[in-house]
C-alpha cells in the first residue's frame, strides 16, 4: 500500500470524545480548534493565502461486513473529508489525492483492523472514525485526517496529514523544507523544547528517542511561519498528555551563520539565487570569477530566476535590454555576449531573448557556513543534486561564494566568484 507524505500547517490535532465514536474535541495537548470546512460547517471554508479556492465536506460510512448496520457490524469506518471547488482552479487534483487516501483509508481498515475485532453482544462496534481540518500556508495545503481507532475502552490517535502543492502531488518534509536530511535537525528542535519543560515528558527522552518517534513523511504540517511536527500519544509523554504538537519556526532549520553573518531576511532573500547557482555550477562542474560565469552558467542562472512562475509555458521572452539588465543585477563582471552560441539554450531573436523554461534540475546549495566583511561575504557551502529526502540525493562538490554588497541589487548583493573544491 502506498505510504502518504504528508505535511500540514495552523491547527493542531483532532481527537474523538470516549462515547462511541461521534463527537468532536480537541486533542490533549492541541491549541487550535479546527476552522471552517470541519464537518457540520455550514459554509465552505478559505483561507487568506488562497481565497480563490474553497471546500465543502462529505461523510461517508462504511460497514464491515458491507451488508450490516450499527446494530450488528462487526466494525464500522466513519470518516469526514474536504471537497474542494471549483474546478478550475484545479480543485481536481486536490480531489484526486483525498479520493486515494480514502481508497487507502478503506483498504487500510479492511486488512489491519478489522481482523483485529470481537464485537461483544451489547457492545458498540469497533471502529475507526476521521474528521478534518484543513489550511493553506506557504503555497501547500495542509489535511488534517487524524484516525481515531477505538475497540471497546481502547483508544488510539493515529496523527495522519496530507499536504498537497498546487498540482494536487503529496509532498515530504524534506521537499517542503528543502532539507536533505531533516530528522537529526527537527529531532534537536523538539527536544530543546522537552529541555524547557522536562516534567512534561518521560523522563529519560534522548535526542535520538525523538529522532526515533518522528513521522517526517505522515506526521507533519506547514504554517505560515514554518512547521507543526506531531508525536502520538504515550511516546514521548504519558498517555493523558494526547498527541503532542510541537511548532518549529522555519528559520530554526537555517544554518548557524543565519542571525550572525547573515540575518534571517537576507537569507531568505537569498535563497532562490543559490538554488539558481546550484542549478548553474553543478551539470559542468564549473565556478568562475571576477563576477564573470560562462556562457552556460549566466543563462543557466538567469533562466532559472526570470522563468520561476512561469513553468507553464515553453519559452519566455525577455527584450536583451531587460535580459543584460538582469546580469547585471546579479553579477558584478562583464555580460557575456556568447549566450546565443554556448548558453542554455537560449537565443536571441530581433532583440529578444527567448528563454526556454527548462524542467527544473535537483540541484542546491547547502549553506555550512559564512564569514562577512565591509566588502564582502563569503559563503562555505556544498552543491547537493537529487531531490530532497530520496535516496539517490547526495553531496557533489564544496562549493565557496563570494558576494559584494549592493544596495541597489535585488539580493542586497552581486556574485564575484565561486569556487569549486
């Protein structure tokens, strides 16, 4: 069965009152309440980032076998989901996903719980119900569907959340974040948090417990401001404790240098140009210097600033005037004149460029560290190729920049060299 990767963002868990399995309250431990869409929602839901987009809800329940009812089912699936509307805005392949995770869902209980149940005569069926709660944060949306799973007295919160990118695809924490190895990062986050209030938790919680208790690809969310992480019930807290929810700010995920040589607004200004450098150095191997790339490496890293936004279509045209101008606000040496024979694949044509806009290459810059003088900043990295969190990602060269400020430059800075080691 395919494993979901999941992510989400503002509201915490969901967890269903002792009586049966109707009735909704907040989790142990949870701090938001479930916004419009929940079930019993008169309106369909939005959120600020994508009002344009809105959902509904549907329930569903299921018998085992499929011929029963309440009275003699030997267990009974329940369970709340989003539509999402309109069409148009491609609200179909967000559909799409929800429809296989309730395919998923059904076949999940089919094979792993209900060969689990002995329904006592007078007693109510064993079940699995799932309501949900859903957000939009930094250009993902975020499902919450939280199983609760009860057989008689015994209950269990299985934290489970799907985060969809705009094309309706499932997304991991590491292609959200763009961390190539996540866990010992986030493990450390949450446990500063047990430090600061150790009572709360099992005594002897270690770092790598925490690593250990992570579910990078079901257990986690996106918010505006950066990530919810969940922990089930009785792993790292007593049970009465509930799903714990732990909120790790994005920036905490950012190197040490960020907040010393680089405040945390340059960098995140910077980051879409040293995932364009990456994109530039890595296929040929190849740095430059005195703010003066090849050929290839100036349209590769042009191609990729100017076409971001623009994955919907072949080519991009840009008058040379504006394309020259563009260099020139990224890098402090000459224009190279060659682009049209030994560029990227863009030409010009009657004055202008015509940029093709390439599938972009898995490529990135990992940032180790950063010194910073009056007249520069020099930036100690690794060029990484793969997608985050699979297995063919890796390391491929060390990679050191050398940026001059600029005030008038969009990155508050202009390249001067890279170096490859």
């Amino acid at each position: 069965m395919k494993k979901y990767r999941l992510l989400a963002a503002l509201l915490a868990a969901l967890l269903f009152s002792a009586a049966g399995c109707g009735g909704a309250v907040n989790a142990p431990g949870a701090t938001d309440k479930p916004g419009a869409g929940t079930p019993g929602a008169e309106a369909p839901g939005e959120t600020p980032e994508s009002a344009d987009i809105r959902y509904g809800s549907r329930t569903n329940t299921v018998y085992f076998p499929e011929d029963a009812g309440d009275a003699d089912a030997d267990y009974i699936l329940t369970y709340t989901l989003p539509v999402f509307m309109p069409e148009e805005l491609n609200c179909a392949a967000l559909n799409a996903a929800l429809a296989l995770y309730e395919e998923e869902l059904t076949e999940r209980v089919r094979t792993e719980r209900l060969p689990l149940a002995d329904r006592a005569e007078g007693e109510p069926a064993p079940c699995t119900t799932v309501e949900f709660a859903a957000s939009s944060a930094a250009g993902y949306w975020s499902i919450r569907l939280f199983e609760t799973v009860s057989y008689g007295a015994e209950r269990e919160t299985i934290p489970f959340v799907l985060v969809l990118d705009a094309a309706g695809s499932e997304q991991s924490f590491a292609a959200v974040s763009g961390q190539y190895e996540p866990d010992a990062l986030v493990a450390q986050q949450i446990y500063n948090a047990i430090d600061l209030d150790p009572d709360a938790y099992f005594g002897d919680v270690t770092p790598e417990d925490v690593r250990l208790a992570l579910d990078l690809m079901n257990g986690f969310a996106v918010t505006q401001t950066g990530y919810d992480v969940f922990i089930p019930a009785g792993v790292l807290a007593p049970e009465a404790a509930g799903t714990l929810t732990f909120s790790i700010p994005r920036a905490a995920l950012y190197p040490d240098c960020v907040g010393e040589a680089i405040s945390v607004s340059e960098y995140e200004t910077l980051l879409p140009a040293f995932e364009a450098i990456a994109a530039a150095c890595a296929p040929n191997y190849e740095g430059f210097s005195d703010g003066s790339p090849s050929a290839y490496a100036a349209s590769a890293f042009l191609t990729h600033m100017l076409t971001t936004g623009n994955e919907g279509t072949a080519w991009l045209d840009v008058p040379a005037e504006s394309y020259e101008a563009s260099f020139a606000e990224y890098f402090s040496g000459a224009f190279p004149t060659d682009i049209p024979e030994w560029g990227d694949g863009t030409i010009l044509l009657d004055g202008v460029y015509r940029v093709p806009v390439h599938p972009r290459a898995a490529y990135a810059l990992r940032v180790d560290e950063a010194v910073r003088t009056r007249d520069s900043l020099v930036v100690y990295g690794m060029l990484l190729y793969g997608l985050p969190g699979t297995e063919e990602a890796g390391e491929l060269a060390a990679l050191v920049l050398t940026l001059a400020p600029a005030d008038t430059a969009p990155l508050g800075f202009r390249f001067v060299s890279a170096e490859l080691a």
